[in-house]
C-alpha cells in the first residue's frame, strides 16, 4: 500500500511538472512582444459571419467569418524574430445558422454580400456550344453548365470540352430520382472525377426537392429565366447574388458578350454557382 501512495505521489508531483511548465511557457509566450503586438491588431481583421436566411420555402446561405490565429500567427512569426502583418494566419469562423446541412429549401439567390452572380447554362443540346466557349474565353469568364442526361451519356467530348476550359458541371434530370442520381454520379465520377452537387429545376417542384433532400442535394431555383431577350431580363432584375439561367440559343450566342459587359460594369463578379453558394 505505501508503493502504491508513492507511485501515486511521483505521478502527481510529474502532472504538476507538466503543468507547471507548460503554464511557464504560456506566461513568457503571453508577454512577447511578437505576442503582445498580434493581439492588439487581431481585433482589426475579424470579419463577423453571416447567418442563412429562411424566406419562406427558401434559403439564403450565408457567409463564413474570419478570425486571426492568434498561436499559429506567433510560431510564424517567431521563426523570422519579429512581428509582421502578412505572416498573419487566420481561420474561417463558421456561420452559427447555415445552408450548408439545410436541404428542405429551395435556393434562388446567393447572398448579396459577394458582389457576385452566377451564369448557368441549361444545354439540353449541344447547338451553338462552340459559339458561347468561345465568347466565354473571350470574356474570361466561367459559368455552371446544366447539362441533359443524354448528353452526359452520349457525348463525353462535349463533357471534356466544357471541363477542361474551366467550367462546371451539373446534370439536368426528370425529377432527381435515387435511381438517375446513381446513374448521372456514376457518370460523372467516371468522366470528371466528380459528383452531382445541385437539383435545377424552374418551379418549386416538391417531388425533386424531397428527393434531393434525400440525397443532401440542394434544389436551386434561378431568380432569373431569361427568355428570348436575355440581356434585357438580366438588366430589369438582377441583383447581387442573381443564379441567371440562359438558353442555348441564338439569343443567348447574340447577347451574352453584351450580358457579361454589362454584370462587370455594374460591379458584379460573374463566379460558378458552388462559389456563389458556399458559405
């Protein structure tokens, strides 16, 4: 019994040890000046995050924070012997509402917050595709192309074509159903190394939301449809964080060089759907 209260004894003496030693450390860390001075300037780089916001049946994302890492900006630091602002480290600081896991709204806008909006071109045929790659090279400018599944499945240099000038990928199904959603995945991962991560549809369809929610897909509802004047429905509506769904059609081939002039002239930033979207 006296072993065992002396083991016991050294082995507390050695936890205190530790922590004596670790709450040194941190005491002399505290008062460097390195340290002192990340401090006094972190406050003046946080950027609060932005709660989703519900809007009936639809979800606004939100946007992530950023805050410094105080400990990892110090060890940077303290490797060059003085403090300097861009060896700064920060951390994204989550929205504590987001919609992110939220699967049972409709997404129509992003949030207006970035300055951006989204292109999306619907191509359930491959007419005048060279003509939009082409002007979009132009302009370097990157859209999301919501695809038909017949040309997922039948036309892989189309699918290569669009990917490897940076574009994204989304897949235009009936009603999103388990069975398509394992096919077009199974697709995609085979061509591009990828998956499915939106449903499109143009009305709210509750059918292809509860199966997207199954399959944590969220249902994106374009706040613009541009019609057979799609310059003309894009200046009368958009706005920051817009999704716009063009045709590919002689009109969009006619107008979109003027679309893209116009969205930058007003300060929009024309960026991919998953960036739009991301929080």
């Amino acid at each position: 019994m006296k072993k065992f209260f002396s083991c016991m004894g050294a082995f507390a003496l050695i936890c205190f040890s530790f922590y004596y030693t670790d709450s040194a450390v941190d005491i002399v860390k505290r008062n460097d000046p390195i340290m002192q001075e990340i401090i006094n300037v972190s406050s003046n780089y946080e950027e609060e995050p932005v709660n989703a916001v519900l809007v009936d049946n639809n979800i606004i994302p939100g946007i992530s924070g950023i805050k410094v890492n105080v400990d990892k900006s110090y060890e940077k630091m303290k490797k060059y012997g003085s403090f300097n602002t861009s060896l700064l480290v920060f951390e994204e600081v989550e929205p504590s509402f987001s919609s992110s896991n939220t699967y049972d709204k409709y997404i129509t806008v992003g949030n207006d917050n970035k300055q951006s909006v989204s292109l999306l071109l619907k191509l359930t045929t491959t007419s005048y595709l060279d003509e939009i790659l082409d002007i979009l090279k132009d302009k370097n400018t990157k859209i999301t192309f919501v695809i038909s599944q017949d040309i997922l499945y039948n036309d892989y240099d189309i699918i290569e074509k669009i990917y490897l000038n940076g574009h994204a990928l989304e897949v235009l199904s009936n009603d999103y159903s388990k069975d398509e959603l394992n096919k077009i995945n199974k697709s995609l991962k085979m061509l591009i190394n990828t998956k499915a991560k939106y449903c499109y549809t143009e009305v709210e369809n509750e059918e292809i939301m509860n199966n997207c929610k199954k399959n944590k897909m969220h249902s994106i509802v374009p706040n613009i449809i541009t019609s057979t004047f799609p310059y003309s429905d894009i200046k009368n509506n958009v706005v920051s964080g817009s999704i716009i769904s063009l045709k590919n059609d002689i009109s969009t081939v006619r107008e979109l060089t003027s679309i893209i002039n116009y969205l930058n002239q007003k300060g929009y930033k024309i960026i991919l759907l998953e960036d739009l979207l991301d929080e």
